[in-house]
C-alpha cells in the first residue's frame, strides 16, 4: 500500500450522508504545543486525570500542596485544549472543559487556526483503543514516569475527516455520554434507595421488629432470630489446595472474587480444570445452595445454577 492509500482511509461504519476517504495528517499538523505562562497564578489548579479529564483539583478529592513560587511557573490551559500526561501511553490524552493553570510537567495541545476541528471529535477519539495502539508504537519500552513527548504525538498519523463528519461523529458519541451519565446517576440513587430500605426493612441491632414493615405483616409479631446453622443442612467452603489445572477443561475453578451481582461470573481469565479434577474436588451443591464470599471482598452471594464449577477456599457454599 502506497503512503498516499496509508493516508486515505474508509470506517467500517458511517453515516449515510458522507463518503469519500478520510484525510489522515501527523499530530503537529493538527494541534501546535503551547507552553503559556503568563498568568497571575488566580486561575484554579487543574488536576489531570484519566476519568475527568482536565479538572479544578477543589471539584475533586485531590489533595497536593503547591507553593505560591511554583505555581509561577505553571501553564494556562484553555477550554478545549488537550494535554498529554504521565499516563497517556495507558489512557490516552486528556480533554479540558475548565481554564486553569497545570504543571509545567504537562504537554497542552491546541489545535491549529488554519485546521477546522471539532474538537469533541478528538476528544473521544484520543481516548480511543486506536489511538493509544498507535501512540503506543512510537513509545518503545517506555515505563511509568517517562513523559509521552510532543515529537512523538507528532509522527502519529490522526483522522482528519470532514468538519461535518467530525461534528456528526462527536455529537453521536457524546449524546451516548449523556445517556451513560443519566442511567449512572439513575442507578447510583437506586442503589441508595436500596441501602436506606434495607436498613429499614430488617430489624436495627437490639431491636425485634423492622422500622418499616409491610402493612399486612404490621400485627405480626417479632421477628425470632436463629443461628444460620440451625437453618441449613450444611456450611462449608471450598478446597484449600490447588487443582491441577487444564486450559481445555470443561470445569471452572472459582473462588469469592468470581461471586458478582447474585452470579457466578467466569471470563477468560478464569482457571479450568478437567472432569476429572471436577469428580475429585466437586462438593454437594444443589439449585437450592448459596454460595458466599469469605476473603477478601467477603459478603459477595450467588446462586448456584448448576454451574459446572470447583469452589475454592474463598467460596463458601449453604445449603
């Protein structure tokens, strides 16, 4: 493939209305390095992180002291300038809806006047799998500690298709944020929902009744409380030896750290045995057992589905 086909590329996906191959230009031809230090030091602290961006360090739990003196020589950022941080090989180059002041550490991107960017396109896209891929390429060897240089952004060749797919692109993936957002703060006041009803629902320590409690169960007396023992047929955990592992195996060898939301959460990572190290190991559980984490993050429950699972010493089972 010639340089110019190299420069020239299609996306798998696209909006109808646009066609045509994408421009593909180096960093310094999209964004200049600024280094602007002058300031009076009355702008906010930016903190530049991988979650938030580029954030005022007062809207977070972010607590480093800094000197008057070395607050001189910081630079200003601007609202919609990129800055490429100490992590960015891991999490890509960060975005700034704040202006502030940030260490002279930092390398600020800001893109060129004679460019028509959009610049919420770049900023999901310097966040994207692609590009620390591609920055990566150029960062041989390169540890914690060892700043991602401008020269090095520079020689990365970067999307520069049309104003119009830019903004097209932008606007679709940011909406996308929106809605995240919204569900995140949706489901983190339903959680807090939940946490209020159970303190509510069960019986406080020292008390026999529930706070709260349903209006047909209001004459119902107290609540009588029993040992768990007493309640079950059987306590135990899993083995407390290593299973001969199998990559080719059919069974799964968990422990409390594979218990997640009421299931059994196995991926790729997870160790497998074979049926025959299953026979030796298995433990009598039933449609009928929980499973109970107690190391580590203890607490964590499931239930047991007829998983084809070896518990370790991490997982205890109730039935």
């Amino acid at each position: 493939m010639s340089k110019e086909e190299q420069n020239k590329i299609v996306p798998k996906w696209r909006f109808p209305e646009f066609n045509g191959p994408w421009n593909y230009l180096n960093g310094d031809e999209l964004f200049d390095q600024i280094s602007d230090k002058e300031h009076n030091s009355d702008l906010p602290i930016l903190a530049i992180t991988q979650e938030q961006g580029a954030i005022p360090r007062n809207l977070i739990d972010y607590h480093v002291s800094v000197t008057d003196k070395s607050v001189e020589s910081y630079k200003v950022v601007q609202i919609g300038d990129f800055i490429i941080s100490l992590r960015s090989f891991q999490g890509g180059i960060e975005y700034s809806e704040y202006e502030g002041l940030c260490s002279p550490a930092y390398i600020i991107l800001r893109k060129k006047k004679d460019r028509q960017i959009v610049n919420a396109f770049y900023k999901h896209y310097f966040k994207s799998k692609t590009f620390i891929r591609d920055l990566n390429k150029n960062l041989e060897g390169i540890r914690d500690g060892k700043m991602v240089s401008y020269k090095q952004f520079s020689d990365i060749k970067n999307p520069y298709p049309d104003h119009a797919e830019q903004q097209k692109i932008a606007d679709c993936l940011s909406s996308l944020d929106s809605l995240i957002t919204a569900h995140t703060q949706k489901l983190d006041a339903l959680k807090a929902h939940k946490k209020g009803l159970l303190q509510q629902l069960f019986p406080a320590e020292g008390e026999k009744v529930p706070r709260l409690r349903f209006a047909e169960f209001q004459d119902s007396g107290e609540w009588e409380e029993k040992k768990l023992e007493n309640l079950c047929n059987k306590i135990s955990d899993g083995i407390h030896t290593t299973p001969i592992y199998d990559e080719e195996g059919d069974f799964y060898f968990i422990n409390g750290n594979n218990l997640i939301a009421g299931q059994i959460y196995v991926d790729e990572k997870t160790k497998r045995v074979s049926e025959q190290e299953y026979q030796k190991h298995k433990k009598e559980l039933s449609q009928n057992s929980i499973l109970l984490s107690i190391n580590g993050t203890i607490g964590n429950i499931a239930s047991y589905k007829n998983e084809k699972v070896v518990l370790g010493k991490s997982a205890c089972y109730i039935n």
